[in-house]
C-alpha cells in the first residue's frame, strides 16, 4: 500500500496540482494586498475617506468604533465593507485567470483537421472503394 501511495504522489498531474495550489495561495495573497493597500484607499477616498475594511453593522446592544473593536469584545457584527473587499480580491483573480487562461489557449498548436474520408464502403459487400468509384472492383456491383 505505501508502494502505491508513492507511486501515486509522484505522478506528474499530482505534483503539478500540488505547485498549482501553493502558487494559487501565494498569488491570493498579493492579490489581497493589491485591493486592500492600493485599489480601495482611493476608492474610499473618493468616497469621502471611507475605509472599507471597517464598515460593520453592530448586532449587539453596545458600540463599538470599529471591526477590531467589536471582535475583540466578541460582538456580533456583519462585516461588509471586509465582504466589499473579498469580492473585489475574488473579481480579481478571477479576471487574472482569466487573462492567463485566454493567452495558454491562444499559445496552443491547433489540432490538425481530420482528412476527409478517400473511401467510402462498397454497400453490397462492405469493402472500401474510391469515392468516385463507380462500380465496385470486389464485387462488380454498380454504385450509381
């Protein structure tokens, strides 16, 4: 059993997949930096120096001036300027992949067509003729 299960972890799609995932998450995270500290400061600002990362609705009988507050207390919050967030960093990964997916396509050797049929098949004895054949040379049947 332990011969199998080396066997199957080193396969190639396995170890690729393996490499996929751990760029995945490495690429997650420079994309959570890029909306976090590049994309959403101008937006909130724009919006009148909103910071998306706080924007909360407090669930529970006290207040709290932020997110990190409210947590730290262990209220009840629905976070959705962090959700804003989320679905931007997803958005962006999303159109990323996307774009790279788009491109391997392109990059790819296009299959060769399939040639078209030379024969055909005689329909009294089955035997491949020619297209333009006529008559069959097996059986002498005429195929018009």
């Amino acid at each position: 059993m332990l011969k199998e299960f080396k066997e199957f972890a080193m396969k190639g799609p396995v170890i690729e997949l393996a490499v996929g995932v751990i760029i995945g998450a490495a690429f997650g995270k420079i994309v959570s930096s890029l909306v976090d500290d590049v994309i959403m400061p101008p937006i909130g600002r724009a919006l009148g120096n909103v910071d998306f990362s706080n924007l909360f609705i407090n669930l529970s009988d006290k207040s709290y001036p932020s997110v990190a507050a409210a947590k730290a207390a262990g209220a009840a919050t629905l976070n959705y300027g962090i959700f804003i967030n989320t679905v931007l960093n997803f958005l962006i990964i999303a159109f990323v992949l996307f774009l790279i997916i788009r491109q391997v396509n392109a990059l790819k050797t296009p299959e060769p067509a399939a040639a078209a049929p030379a024969t055909k098949d005689c329909p009294h004895c089955l035997s491949a003729i020619p297209l333009k054949a006529t008559k069959c040379a097996h059986c002498t049947a005429d195929l018009k």
